[in-house]
C-alpha cells in the first residue's frame, strides 16, 4: 500500500485478527508517516455498533408521593444536625 503523505512503499507493523475483519498497523518505509487500515473478509458485512434504548423519563404518577415540609419540621431537623457537629466538634477536642 502506497503512503498517504509522500506516496511511496508501507510496510506492515502489526496486525489484529477478528472473524470479520483484520485491522493492520502501517508505517511508510520513506516518511515514518503511520495509519491504521481496516480489511474486510469478503461476504461479511461490517456489523453497526449497537444502539442502546434511551431512558424513559418517569412519569409523575411512578415516583413516591413528596410532600412538603413544615418550616417546624425544618427547624426540628437543623436543630438536629447542630446537636450532631457540635457532638462531632467535641469528640475531636474543639
């Protein structure tokens, strides 16, 4: 195969097998120019990469009921989280 580049001789560096196709590593003999060509076994298609199903989005009827909080229920909660540090800050001599 002639190179890309400057047009003379290729030499092959190295080859993968697979049952439908030989992928070559090619080097130019003059320039050091290299690419990689793809080789087809004659009567086999090339197979298209598989296509994956998109996500459906989640109705609103299938996802759990949410409800709002109470602004005493926030508070109950940070009054919570407060506790918790200042339990953590003691432990670790603060």
């Amino acid at each position: 195969m002639r190179c890309l580049e400057c047009g003379k001789g290729s030499r092959v560096v190295d080859s993968k097998k697979s049952l439908e196709r030989i992928t070559r590593r090619r080097e130019c003999v003059q320039c050091g120019n290299r690419w990689n060509t793809i080789e087809y076994r004659e009567g086999v298609r090339p197979k298209a990469p598989p296509v994956k199903p998109k996500a459906e989005p989640a109705s609103r009827r299938e996802r759990a009921p949410q409800r709002r909080r109470s602004h005493e229920e926030l508070f109950d909660m940070r009054e919570g989280y407060d506790s918790e540090i200042d339990d953590i800050l003691n432990d670790l001599g603060y």
